[in-house]
C-alpha cells in the first residue's frame, strides 16, 4: 500500500476562503474535502493517510513550506499529492513548492494545476498534471490526478499522454558509447531513412513579442545591461557566469561611468574593451545627452545589471518578470537593455 | 599505376604503464622515467619564471586544478617531417610517413592565465571518469610567469613549450619495440564505392587572446573553413590556446585523438566512407559566423558528402555556429548531426540547446552543463592551491556543476555522458 499525504489550500480544507487566508498550515488524518473523492479513486492500493492545509497567503511567506513539510514528514508518505489548483496562483505556486521540498527530502511527488498556473514554472523536476481552469472540473482532474498518481507510485515515467504539462526533467548519465561514436550512430539512422533520428528533443522557444512603441520624449528610460558592469571590486559578487541574481546600482550623477570605477566581470568575453570605457556596456553618455537635449523625458537614476553567460532560462525568466515589476513600480515607460 | 606509396600515416604506438621521475629520460618496456631537471629545461622560455614538473596518475586520490591544456607526447620518426608543424617546425603540410605515440601519458599544463577559466580533474573517484585525464598518466608543468614579461608571452611560451616538452618525450621513445603499428590511410577524397560519404564538421574557438586555436601554428580566427585530411591532426597540426569553458573545451590532446575522426574511421569500409575533416572558425559577429557556416556547407557539398558530423567548442555562443551550420548543410541536402552538451538548470527542466536548428533535428548529447557532480576530499592536488570558483582549498570536497569538469561534456564527443529523461 502506497502511503500518500494530500495538500490542499484552506478554502478545499473547508476552513474559509480570502479571509482565512493567512491561517497557518494544520493537518488531519485521512482524506479531507476533494481528498475524499481522491482517496475512493486510488484505493484500496493506496491511501490517503492525512491530509495537510494552509492559506494561501501564509503559504508564500518565508518558512511556511518547511513547516508544511515538517507535517507532510510526520505522516511517513511514501508519496505526496498537491492540487489541484486549478488556475489559482498562489495556491499553484504552494502545491510548486511543498511538492519540490517533498521531492527534495526524497519523497515522490506530483502536483495538478491548470496549464496557465505560474506554478507549472516552479515545479522544477516534478511532474505537474493538467487540471481544468476551476473547481466545476474537479470531477475529471481528479481523475486524472489519480491515474497519474497510480503510475507514479509504480515508478512509471509520467508523459504528456497523463496530462503531464511541465517537460520531465533530463538527467545526466554514464553510457557505454562515447558521444562521437553516438553521433556516427545517427547519421548512419538519417541515412537509413529514420528521420526522426535524436537524443535531444527539440525545443521552440516561446517567440516574444515586442512591446508596442512608446514616444521617447514622453518616457521615462532606465538602462539595464547583462554584460557583468558592476563598481570595481564587484562588492556584491555578481556571478561571472551561469547567474542566479541581479543587482541594482545607483548612476552617477555626472552622466558619466568613469574607467576604474566600474568593471565588467563577464565571463564570456574579453572585457579589456569593457573596463577602458565602461560605457561600451552601459551607454550612460549618450542616454546622458539624449536626455539633455529632451529626446527622452528622463533617465532613470539606477541600472540594473546581471550576468548573462550560461544563465539558465528559468533564471532569465525570473530576472526579466522581476526587472519588469521593478521598474512599473519606479515608473518607468522604455529601457534600453544591452546584449553582449 | 602511381609510383609513390599511398598516402597515409603509421602511427607507432607505444604504452606508458608506470611513470617516474629519474635521473634520466627513457623509455624502456612501457615505463617512462623522466628527468624533472631536463624536462624543466625543456619549457624554458624567456617569458616563462620558475617551471615544476610531476606526475599525476589515474587511480591516485590526486586533483589537478586550473587546467590550461593537454598533449599527447608524440613524435615523428626518421623522414617524417616535422611533428607541432608551424610552432616547432616549418608549417609544411603534414598526416604522412610514421608517428610515434607514447600512449597513456599527457602532458598538461596547469596554472593561471588571464581568461582561463577554472578547469578541474579528479584522477579517482566519480569524477575520474568524466575526463581524458582521469585515466591517464600526467605530467603536470606549473609554472610563473619571468618578470616583467607580458600574459600573451606567458600564453606563448607555455604552449609552445608544451609542444616542445611532448615531442621531447616521445622522442625517448623512437627506437622502441612498438606495442601496436597502425595504417591511417588518408581520406576517401574521390567517390566510388557506393557506401555514404561522411565527414566530420569540425568547429572550433575564435575568440582572441585565451581563447584562440591555432592551425598550422597561425590563429585560424579570420580563415575561411578548410578541408584537411585527418592525419594532419594526427601531427599535432591544430593546437589548442582557448582556455575558457573548461567542460566544452577542445584541448589539443583531443584534436590528436579526434573522437568523431576515431569513430567515423572505425567504420570505414563497413558502413561508410570517411571523406574528410572540415574545420570552421567560430567568430563572434552574426554575419561571419552566417557566412563561415554557407561556406562550409559549400565545401562538404564540394567533398561530395553525404552526410556529416557538427561539433563545436565553448557555450551558448557556439550553439548558434552549430545552429547555422546545421542548417546551411541540411539546405544543401546534406544530412547534419550535431553534438551540443545541454544546459538545462541544475534541475535539468531548462530547454536544453541554446540555440536550435531549424532544419537539422539530430543532436548526440554529451551531458548536462548545469548538473552538479560531487567530488570527495583528495590527498593532493597539484596546479593550484584552491579551486577559485568555489573559493575551497584544492584539496577538499567539492560540489562543482559539470560545466568545471575538465571535458566532461566534450563537444567533440570524447566522454561517454548523455541525457536521459527521469521519472
């Protein structure tokens, strides 16, 4: 019999909706609310022996997942379900993380959220499957959580044929052929006819599309940069590569990054160029006398910088949506983002 | 009928199974003493301060740090022209007569250098095997810089005298009993036979200083890309000076040893034809790097191929060559496969392949980029003190991404690594 804790937020727990949000995580034995019909479905192979809640507001605060841990722990599971979440962002992004932690204490773990859920994005390496958009389609996304869940407990591989909708992740491992030799292997399958022929699936990234136009001399411009400029020193310890944070500094007043105070430690090129004039990254003169002459309204009076040289996309990502709020919030209309 | 012989190269293969340092350098029934003094004396260089050497053998709880490059100690025999051509030698066209291959001994530079990047390599352990050095006998020259002398001097002299030191020790070698004689022929250049012709694409870094490579002795950054006949390389006619990306590195050692060369030879005659080398510099501006890669395609279409092998060398701006190349080959009915290690996050859920081709869809993997690799403590370790990009002492246990394991995701196709999706 597989041993499974279920969590749920606090308005399937039956304890309240937006005003109970803040509630801290509790626990109960069996299966509780949705964890009902759940547990008919899966049993009597496997068993929802308790049940974990908390509000969604408390769930995004520092430490609450550990805390949800810490009971999902106590119950001995040998699986952990979250969900489903439907379209609901912060309960998403609490089945994300408390299924990620379980996971990472060596728990299987799988969560359900609608394919919009920001925390499809979170869940790393576990297997998130499809739900409906709302609660109205809790009847077949809980079966579906439950069949997943079935060939989960059994170690199956879980693909988009279960309603997986986050790509499972791709792990390293010795194998007796040298990559070259691999390599000729394919080309002789291409030559063969096999077109299909790879041990890399291939992947389109999402186009993005451009923002519409904005007129200059109405906005307010900030200059950020993933070229590695930071005040010499690099005080902060930017990463030279594969960065996982960005960083905030403020411009000189004069309009102008003098050589010596600011360096790049980029990685993944040359940056003698860079460090002689740093304005070869950040272009601090020419915004300078753009805003002087009233072709844009202002300058915003901070860059923002990170690293990027092997940056993880899920990183990108979260430095783009976090640059983004950043800037609405200091109102800020256009950027000018350098690439190197 | 032709008078001259075939052309071809012998390679005379002799196996290094112990190392010592030794009052003399010699090579007598697989043991390789060497003279720390002589060999010392060898890489001098007016650039070049205090030079150590020692051995670092697989099977040791031994690390070498900061990893510059690696040569396989060889030499030609008599009449054979010259061995490095174009750095020890006139830079005459090689990959003919015999060369002695002393087998199972590296010579590794290991040290600082501007733009070197932190490359690591356990001689036991799970990490062993995850490089070429890992199961090798190393000789490890550590070095400082003369005063006074300028980096790009320094970066001169250390390869150079690395060339210098390998010849050097094959040298020792040249009256030996040969442990294995084999015939190289040249490529299959005219077609005729009916197999498939195929042909190893060979990309390789161009980013100026530290991270440049050298063909014929010469930066290769503002060639066009060049047809070669594989036992070029057998002679040591490309040379590495790119120091960055310590797991995507194409050290010299495997230029030597070209993994995709070795494979596509190893089917010769059976499944295919072996047709040639091409190697392709990887610039940095988008319009090169688009006509670098119409270019090469034009050329395997002129090799008449059939299909071919991509590989690459460094990160995510390589990706793009391959990407376009791919492409460029595909369009012109020439079916590509490409090696890529993948850079997927630690967690391996990132896309995996920077930048993709359109056309071209067969990609051989050698790993993933990002994935962190656990190394145990060590007993010595020998090119450094500490290993900079964790700021630990050499010697301690180490949490590295896969990306500082010195070819650990050879994108010529050394290392046995792949990707697999989990559970």
């Amino acid at each position: 019999m597989t041993r499974i804790v279920h969590y749920i937020n606090q308005f399937f727990a039956g304890v309240g909706a937006e005003d109970a949000a803040s509630i801290p995580p509790a626990c109960a034995a069996g299966p509780v609310g949705p964890g009902r019909r759940l547990a008919a479905l899966l049993s009597p192979e496997h068993e929802i022996v308790a049940t974990v809640w908390c509000g969604d507001d408390h769930a995004t605060t520092p430490g609450a997942v550990d805390e949800i841990l810490d009971l999902i722990r106590a119950a001995q599971p040998d699986l952990v379900l979250a969900g489903p979440a439907f379209t609901s962002g912060r309960y998403g992004l609490a089945c994300a993380r408390v299924t990620v932690a379980a996971g990472d204490a060596g728990i299987l773990a799988l969560a359900a959220m609608h394919e919009d859920n920001p925390g499809v994005d979170e869940a790393g390496a576990i297997p998130v499957v499809a739900s409906g958009p709302s609660a109205r389609h809790m009847g077949p996304s809980l079966e579906r959580l439950a069949a997943a869940a079935r060939k989960l407990a059994s170690r199956e591989p879980l693909t988009g044929e279960d309603g997986r909708i986050n790509r499972p992740a791709r792990r390293a491992v010795l194998v007796d052929r040298a990559g070259a030799e691999r390599a000729v292997d394919l080309v002789l399958a291409r030559l063969g006819g096999d077109q299909a022929a790879t041990e890399i699936p291939l992947l389109r990234f999402q186009p993005v599309s451009p923002a519409a136009p904005v007129d200059p001399a109405a906005a307010a411009v900030a200059l950020l940069t993933e070229g590695g400029l930071v005040p010499d020193g690099n005080p902060d310890r930017l990463e030279s590569a594969r960065a996982t944070r960005w960083l905030r500094y403020p411009l000189p007043t004069g309009g102008e990054l003098a050589a010596g105070d600011y360096c790049s430690i980029h990685g993944g090129f040359s940056t003698v160029w860079a460090n002689e004039d740093p304005h070869r990254i950040l272009p601090l003169d020419v915004a300078t006398d753009l805003e002087r002459e009233g072709a844009v309204a202002r300058l915003h009076p901070e860059y923002l910088v990170t690293t990027g040289n092997g940056t993880s996309v899920g990183n990108a990502r979260r430095f783009g949506v976090e640059w983004a709020a950043e800037l609405r919030r200091a109102g800020i209309q256009a950027v000018i983002l350098t690439s190197t | 009928m032709r008078d001259d012989p075939p052309p071809g190269l012998t390679r005379i293969v002799h196996r290094v199974d112990t190392v010592a340092l030794g009052d003399e350098t010699q090579y007598d029934a697989g043991v390789l003493t060497v003279s720390a003094s002589e060999a010392e004396t060898v890489m001098t260089d007016p650039a070049l301060g205090e030079v150590r050497v020692s051995w670092v053998s697989a099977g040791e709880p031994a690390r070498i740090v900061k990893i510059l490059d690696a040569v396989e100690p060889r030499a030609k025999g008599l009449g054979g022209g010259g061995i490095f051509p174009g750095i020890l030698g006139p830079a005459k066209p090689q990959g003919h007569g015999e060369t002695h291959v002393l087998q199972g001994a590296v010579v590794v530079a290991a040290g600082f250098l501007p733009r070197a990047q932190e490359a690591v390599a356990d001689l036991s352990g799970p990490a062993a095997a995850l490089s070429p050095l890992g199961s090798a006998h190393n000789l490890v020259v550590e070095f400082s810089p003369a005063p006074g002398a300028s980096w790009e001097a320094v970066e001169a002299a250390l390869r150079r005298g690395l060339c210098r030191l390998a010849a050097w020790l094959a040298s020792a070698a040249l009256d030996a009993p040969p442990d294995a004689v084999e015939a190289l022929p040249g490529p299959a250049w005219q077609a005729g036979d009916g197999l498939p012709r195929v042909g190893a694409v060979t990309n390789i870094q161009t980013q100026g200083s530290y991270k440049d490579t050298f063909v014929y002795g010469q930066s290769f950054g503002l060639s066009l890309p060049t047809l070669m006949d594989p036992n070029e390389l057998e002679d040591g006619a490309v040379t590495s000076g790119q120091y960055g990306h310590p797991a995507l590195k194409n050290p010299t050692f495997l230029y030597q040893n070209h993994p995709v060369v070795a494979a596509l030879r190893d089917r010769d005659g059976r499944d295919l034809r072996f047709a040639g080398l091409v190697v392709c510099p990887e610039p940095v501006e988008q319009g090169r790097k688009e006509l670098i890669s119409e270019h090469a395609a034009r050329l395997c279409a002129a090799a008449g191929l059939d299909a071919a092998v991509v590989t690459k060398e460094g990160g995510g701006n390589a990706d793009a060559d391959m990407a376009l190349k791919m492409d460029a080959l595909e369009a012109l009915g020439i079916p590509a496969v490409g090696l890529f290690a993948e850079m997927a996050g630690a967690d391996g859920t990132g896309p995996p392949v920077v930048v993709a081709p359109t056309r071209a869809t067969a990609m051989a993997s050698t790993g993933n980029y990002d994935q962190v690799v656990s190394l145990p403590a060590v007993g010595r370790a020998v090119g450094g003190h500490r290993v900079d990009l964790v700021d630990r002492p050499a010697t301690a246990p180490l949490e590295l991404p896969t990306a500082a394991l010195y070819c650990a995701l050879s994108p010529l196709g050394w290392g046995r690594l792949t990707c697999q999706e989990t559970v």
